[in-house]
C-alpha cells in the first residue's frame, strides 16, 4: 500500500510538471531569470499562507540539507532552462531524464539503497527508450550538453536529499526553501533581461507556479513514501506525456522508432515496480 501510494503521487508530480513544460514552451521569448523568478512567485502563493496557517515552523528541522536541496533545485531548473537555447527541446528534455539513474547511484552510494543488477539493465533500458523517442540528434552543442547533464545531475541529487530528509520535514517546508531561493536568484538576475508582459503572458508566467507547487508538493510526498530506486524512474513517464500533449495541442507526429521507445520505457518502469513490489 505505501509503494502504490508513493507511485500515485510521483504520476500526479509528472503529470503538473508536464504541463508546467508545456507553459514554458509558449513563453520562450522570455528570460531564463523571468520564468525561474514567475516560477518561484507563483509557487510561493501557495506554500508562504499554508505554512502560516498550519503554523508550520517556517526554518525547518534539517536547514543544512533544506539549504543543499534549495541550491541544488536552482542549479537544475536554471541550467535546463539556459539549456534550450543551445539544444532543441527534444534532445534537452531527453538528456535531462537521465537524473532518475543519478538518484539511484548516489542512492546507492549514500543511502546505501540495495540495487539488483536486473533493476540497472532496467534503468538502461528505459533510457535507451527516452533516446529513440526524441533522438541526439547531429547537432548538439557543447555547452548546452554540460548546461544539461548538470541539470541532470542536480535534479538527481534533489531525490535523494528528499529521501534522505524523509519525513521530518513538512514537504511545504522543503518547496519553500527551493523557491525562496529561486525567487532571490531570478529577481536580481532579471533585472537586467526584464520583458514587461501582456495580460495572457502574465497569466501563463503565474500558472508554472501553480502547476510547479502541484509536481513540487507530490514529488516530494512520493520520495518520502518509498525508496528512491523504486520511486525515481518513474520520471520517465513525463517524457509520455509530452509525447501526448505535443500529438494533441501541437501536432507533432511521432514514428513507429518513437513508439518503440514509448515500449521500451513503459517494460523497464513496470517491470522495476513490479520487481519491488515482490521484493
């Protein structure tokens, strides 16, 4: 029951953060700095008053990983931003779903979380998976390749800090800490690449807090309900979604490579789940 739980919340997570992508995809005239800012803002709205009125100790239980996991969720969502301006979304959304397989390593290596060889060729698996989706492609630019593996890396990290903090800390509490200082870092980095928007602009720059708090607050819950190494893969399904929302509100036709790729991903999660859940 705790894993189908911990497997729900991280579906729900995917699922707001697919959309948040979708938003971001509409608003590539503006800044890295202006969508992190917007980003941290929206999302403040919510947690600042929910931890107010739960009274909800503000600073924490474990400030020195808060403070890791804050840094480290700035460094990842900036750098996947800056990212797409030297990568095709395609090739940065894939490269950046290798995080899952960093959680499980420094799982492995710092949570000492046991992991069966089968469970590895999974996780290479539904890698190959995400590959055949979206492609490398011939162009991939150098600096954005790092921009995006330290993306990666960092988003990694995240996971295995959140499962490391498990629940001593109120998950309200640990997404305040990432965009408190989000919000510190985009608001002065915008203020010199600052794009006044329109009404509709404005509406969508407030909506990826909405839907990041959404995928923030499940992920968090999903990390502190099971182990890492059954929980993180799971993050592929997000690549999914994008394939439907991009079939449906974009018109973008996928081949039979890409369905191949939906397969492999789909064999590596389930039968991972399904390993765990035997275990």
């Amino acid at each position: 029951m705790k894993n189908s739980t911990a497997i729900f919340y991280m579906i729900f997570s995917v699922i707001a953060f697919s959309f948040m992508n979708v938003v971001v995809k509409y608003l590539n005239g503006f800044s890295v700095y202006q969508i992190v800012f917007f980003r941290s803002i929206g999302t403040l709205l919510f947690t600042i008053p929910l931890i107010i009125r739960h009274k909800i100790p503000f600073f924490g239980n474990n400030q020195k990983w808060l403070i890791i996991r804050g840094v480290a969720g700035v460094i990842s969502l900036t750098c996947f931003f800056q990212s797409l301006n030297y990568l095709v979304i395609g090739t940065a959304t894939s490269l950046r779903y290798t995080s899952p397989i960093f959680a499980v390593i420094f799982a492995f290596i710092f949570l000492k979380e046991k992991i069966k060889a089968v469970q590895w060729l999974l996780f290479l698996l539904a890698f190959v998976g995400v590959l055949l989706i979206k492609g490398l492609g011939t162009d991939v630019n150098s600096i954005g390749l790092i921009l995006v593996f330290i993306s990666a890396i960092s988003l990694g990290l995240i996971f295995v800090v959140i499962r490391k903090i498990e629940n001593s800390e109120n998950p309200l509490i640990i997404i305040n800490y990432f965009m408190m200082m989000a919000f510190l870092f985009g608001g002065v980095l915008s203020i010199n690449n600052w794009k006044t928007p329109n009404l509709i602009e404005w509406l969508l720059l407030l909506s990826l807090g909405f839907f990041g708090y959404v995928g923030q607050l499940y992920m968090t819950k999903a990390f502190q309900s099971s182990e890492t190494n059954l929980v993180a893969p799971l993050k592929y399904l997000e690549v999914i979604f994008m394939i439907i929302i991009g079939a449906i509100w974009f018109d973008e036709i996928y081949n039979l490579w890409s369905l191949f790729g939906i397969f492999l991903i789909l064999i590596g999660l389930v039968y991972n789940i399904y390993l765990k859940r035997k275990k």
